[in-house]
C-alpha cells in the first residue's frame, strides 16, 4: 500500500442535519484520527469516540466515514486530521525473510507522521526563507503587555502598551479613560444617575444626561401637581409626561433640596403659592420648557 495523496486534515460547515462526514484520506487505525467541533464563538471542543462519534474505513486506501451522533449546527465547523502517535512498532528478526508487507506499512506510518507535522507546521508562524534571522524565541506570557520585536530586531519581548505610545480599549483611568465599554458602565463605575439608558439616548427633547456623584436621586412619581416629601432625600428627579405645576414646599426644619426636571418638551410652572415668596424678585419665573433644569430650593 502507498500514500499517494498529502492531504491529512479536512473540515466541514455544520448545517443542523448532516451527521456523516467523508474522510478523504487513509488512516491505519481509528486512535489516528483528531476530530476537533469549532463552535460559532471560537472555542474547539475535542470529540470522544463512541461517546460522540463513530468510525468506519480504517486501512483503507481512500479513507472512510466519520458519523456524529449529534449533527453540527449552523455556525459550527468539524475538524478531522490525521494524527498518528509517533512510535515504530516494526521489530526486525535477524535471518529471517524479508517482511514486504509489514515494512511498507512502517514506511507508511512514517509518512503519515511527516504530513501530520507538515501539516501542524503550516499553520505556525514562520520567517521568510531569505531572512537572516535565527533563534526567535516567544517570551512567557506577561499580564499587561505586548508581544513586540526587540529594540535590536532579532528577537521577540514584552514591552507596555504605553511605553510603546500605545492605548488599549477599554481605555483605563490611568490613561484617562474610564475603564469601560457602555455608557450604562460609565455611570455606574462613577455612581451615575440615572440606570436606564434610554435617558442616556438624548434621542427626544427634554432628555439629557444626568450625574450625580453624593448620593442617588430620588424619584417624583409624576402627576399634576405631585406631592413631595422632603424627608424622602435632598436630590429628587421628576420626568414630565405633560405639562404640570412644582408643588407648594413647606419643610420641617432650614436645608437644601435639589430638584432635576426633566421636561420633555413640557412646561412646569409653580404654584401660586411661590408668588409670595418669589414677590421680591426683579421679573416672575418663565415656565421650564428646556431639556432639562436642576432648580434648588431653600428654606
């Protein structure tokens, strides 16, 4: 028997149905094989013998069958490769006659040795032929760093991103970033108000970004003209629906309250109760229709 053909791996697309595969090459025995799924995300699973696939064709000249018991999904890919343990079991009996069949077989496995480290070696990487550069050695992995050539050019390191003048994303906070891959991230890395995104979009009039960096804003359940407790916290948030009227405050006690309207497009006008408290002002207090207001009130 010979190996004529140098073909030593193949692969399939998965497709949800197809569960027997072609092994378009010979292989002597089935612990030869390598078979190898590739899921849609990247990540290689090797596949056990009777527990996932069975086997049909060993010896033959050209090749066999390969049957899953699950069939490969769309997205997936199944892998078979030739791969056989590198040993040689041909004893050699002095005197004895020349054993044709059991020779050529040796000589067939060594073949097959060679392409699967053929094939192995194609997918590494390699210098040109015509590079002068020898002894490259990989550095152990080093958290934080890059892989780059030397400053002489004949071997590889690990060098910083930043002594490089290099940045990586997510951008860190060291860096001046802030560490993080959403705009929901940022604001809860910085304790950011508010959580739903959709007030991040700025996609309608009357919405913007808000931050608050002390403590968390409480919410007015929005009405008319809803009541407020001011025991509630110091920083209350109010999103308009329509147009509504601030609410007459009365606190317990002298403090602080910060107030965040988001007005939508709507107009917020106070109560009549305020006229008296604001009668010292030079001009009355137009309705709120910007995008947004933060209005303090004291007492």
């Amino acid at each position: 028997m010979t190996v004529s053909s140098t073909i030593s791996r193949t692969a399939y697309s998965g497709n949800g149905s197809t569960r027997n595969f072609a092994i378009p090459f010979m292989f002597i025995k089935d612990s030869d094989l390598e078979i190898v799924l590739r899921a849609a995300s990247g990540t290689e699973a090797q596949l056990s013998i009777s527990t996932d696939y069975t086997l049909s064709g060993a010896g033959e000249q050209h090749g066999g069958v390969c049957s899953l018991n699950s069939a490969p999904k769309a997205g997936e890919v199944l892998v078979i490769r030739r791969n056989p343990a590198m040993i040689q079991e041909v004893d050699y009996l002095e005197n004895d006659a020349f054993p044709a069949q059991s020779h050529e077989s040796a000589l067939d496995l060594l073949t097959m040795i060679c392409q699967a480290l053929s094939e192995r070696l194609d997918r590494t990487v390699s210098l040109r032929l015509s590079s002068a550069v020898t002894g490259v050695e990989i550095p152990d992995p080093d958290p934080g760093t890059a892989l780059v050539w030397n400053d002489s050019g004949d071997n590889l390191t690990n060098k910083s991103l930043v002594a490089q003048g290099l940045v990586g994303l997510p951008l860190e906070i060291s860096q001046g970033g802030t560490g993080c891959t959403s705009a929901a991230d940022v604001l809860a890395a910085f304790g950011g108000e508010p959580a739903d995104a959709s007030l991040l979009k700025n996609a309608k009039q009357g919405q913007s970004l808000e931050a608050a960096f002390l403590e968390p804003y409480f919410e007015i359940t929005d009405a008319a003209e809803p009541p407020i407790n001011l025991a509630a916290r110091n920083r209350f948030k109010w999103i308009l629906s329509a147009d509504r009227t601030f609410p007459d405050l009365n606190p317990a006690a002298e403090g602080e309250w910060h107030f965040n309207v988001y007005s939508g497009g709507h107009a917020l006008t106070l109560a009549a109760e305020w006229g008296a408290r604001l009668s010292g002002r030079s001009r009355p207090e137009p309705p709120c229709t910007a995008c947004a207001s933060s209005t303090t009130a004291r007492a």
